[in-house]
C-alpha cells in the first residue's frame, strides 16, 4: 500500500495527523507514506520513521511565481504533480478541504482519494466524507474516521513528535548549564502562539504583561526557574514579558530549532502555554501543559489526548467564538483579559 496524506496546514493540523500515520503503520508495516505539506511544517515530519517521503507545496511562493510569469507557475506545479505521480500512490487522504489539492492528487493519477467534502470542495476525491466543520470532538478523531474508509483499525490516538539523541541531549546540556544552581521547578513559558492566525495572534495570546506576573509569583511562591520559549517572530514579545518581570528568567525565544523545542519542553516539569502550535508540539514530545484557551474551543483543537493534560479557560457566554473555522468580531477580548494571574497560577500549583 502506497499511501500520500495531504495536509497543508500549520503545525498543530500537522500533528494531528500522526496518529492516523501510526495506526495506518501498524496495521501495514509495510506501506510506504508520503506526506504533502508546506515549508513551515515538514520539521515535524523529518524524523517521524514512518515517512518515507515529504512534498512540499509553498502556495505563498508559488503566487509569486504566477504574478511573475503563468508560464513558470504552471510549470513549477507540473513539476510537483510529477515528481508525486513517479511515486505511483494508490491512495491519497485529504484532509486539507481544498478542492485545489483534491486537483493534484487527481493530477498525480491516485486512483483512490479519500477525504472531506467541505462547502462542496470535495468534487476531485472518489470517496467523499460530507463535513459540516469540526465540533463537539477533536479533530484527531475527525482525521481518523479516513482509516475506516480502508479498513484500518485505530488502535492508539496518541500524537508523535519523535526526537533524536541529539536533540534530547542538548536540552540536558542546556538545562545543566542554565538551571543548575536553582532547586526549584523548571518552569516553560511560551507567550506566543505560533503563526497560523497571523496578524490576528493577539486574539489566542493571553497578555504579555500577565505573563510577566505570572513568571514572577512562580518565582517568589514555588522558586521556580522560567524558560521562556517561542518562535522567531515572537521574539519581541517575549522581550516584552522579560522586561515586565521583577527577577530574571531565562529566555531562548527564537534561539531554537523546532525539534530542540520539543526537546526542552519535557526537560520542563510543566509548561504554561497558549492555545495554538506550540503547545501540541509539546503535548506530542511528552511535555505536561497548562494551555489558555480563549476564541477557540478546547474540545475540537485542545491538547490531545486530555489525561496528563490541564486546560484553562473564563467559561463566558460569548466563548468559544471561533466556529467553522472563521473568528467572531470581538474587540473586548474578555476571555483572555479577564483571565486573571491568580486563576493561573492556582492551576499550575494544582498540577504541581
């Protein structure tokens, strides 16, 4: 069985994929899976061993290519659609509700392409799952309702970031290094989000100046030592935590590889962390969370599975206000600016 998913989405999406890639493993040990995804994401996948080969699709840079030359755009995409048609898929599982992908698994000659039918996307699949939107469950279990439509039995739900010898020995350096004089818990904090809500971060990110109270009262009840982590474009904000805080703190925002911050989040006794790609990369390294929920509904794209696992939310009326994947207009933010330091740090001192 030669099997290609598609899923062009952020990181978290990405990661909740791998429990249908490790059921579909182990129900054919000898399947080869390929995977179609965007820059951003393919780290994820690198060092999953049940991989054989990655696609990327850029649409970003691709529209640059078209705005240049049609010529060249289309050129480019035929290279792609070749380079997954020399593979000779026999499936493909789309969960990117996008009929343009549904265009290249049709391309590529995949005979069998399975996946969702959203606001009728799905004309270019043979096997047509109709979708409403993601609710009431997770999206896990949403992706795996597809290994029914092969008859793959799912047999463990857990998702997967493997990580190397190296990785997990720099973040034991690291932390001898940085944490050896303290006695208290390492502490993980990461401010951002990740980027898949772009521009409208702000909305899933609980207030920077909260998280420099927060650092702070862990520092002075429990003694702890904070990391504060996060991507490359987070960087300035967590300069921003750093200069609201009263003690010291360690910060390697941007100073890390993905899978190094894997790596450092279960060096951590717990991690503090918004709603968003950071923290189900932390879920699937085996790092323990504290995740702050805001728009968006901890049911359908919360850390998974829940045990091992706290969550964090105002409980308002208005909350969730994220549905069928478009965010209510909102300026009040009151589910996150309401969500006060204390409540916070109940939860963490519960969990320790």
């Amino acid at each position: 069985m030669r099997v290609l998913i598609i899923n062009i989405f952020g990181i978290g999406d990405v990661l909740f994929t791998t429990p249908l890639i490790s059921n579909l493993k182990a129900a054919y040990p000898d399947s080869y899976i390929g995977y179609l995804c965007n820059r951003r994401t393919s780290p994820l996948l690198e060092r999953n061993p049940h991989i054989a080969r990655i696609f990327v699709y850029e649409r970003d840079q691709l529209n640059a290519v078209r705005q240049k030359s049609q010529l060249e755009y289309w050129g480019a995409l035929g290279e792609l659609v070749i380079d997954i048609r020399k593979e000779r898929f026999d499936i493909v599982l789309d969960v990117s509700l996008n009929s343009f992908m549904g265009f290249i698994g049709w391309a590529a000659g995949i005979p069998k392409r399975i996946g969702f039918n959203y606001k009728g996307r799905g004309f270019f699949l043979n096997k047509q799952i109709f979708l409403a939107g993601y609710q009431d469950r997770h999206v896990v279990e949403y992706y795996l309702d597809l290994l029914a439509e092969i008859s793959v039995p799912v047999s463990q739900q857990r998702m997967e970031f493997p990580l190397t010898v190296q990785d997990i020995q720099w973040a034991e350096q690291f932390v001898q290094e940085n944490c050896a004089m303290g006695t208290g818990p390492i502490i993980g904090l990461v401010p951002g989000g990740g980027e898949s809500w772009g521009k409208d971060a702000r909305y899933k990110r609980w207030p920077a100046q909260c998280f420099s109270k927060l650092a702070d009262k862990l520092i002075e009840k429990l003694e702890a030592q904070i990391i504060l982590m996060g991507a490359c474009l987070e960087a300035n904000l967590c300069r921003e935590v750093v200069h609201g805080m009263n003690y010291p703190c360690i910060d390697v925002c941007g100073k890390t590889s993905l899978s190094q911050f894997a790596a450092l989040t279960k060096q951590c006794v717990l991690m503090v962390v918004n709603d968003g790609g950071p923290l189900h990369v932390a879920v699937a390294a085996g790092a323990k969370t504290v995740s702050i929920f805001g728009p968006v509904d901890e049911v359908v794209y919360g850390p998974y599975p829940i045990e091992g696992q706290k969550v964090l939310k105002k409980n308002i009326a208005c909350q969730p206000c994220y549905r069928q994947f478009r965010r209510a207009s909102c300026d009040h933010i009151r589910c996150l600016n309401e969500l006060s330091v204390d409540e916070v740090f109940e939860k963490v001192a519960e969990f320790l």
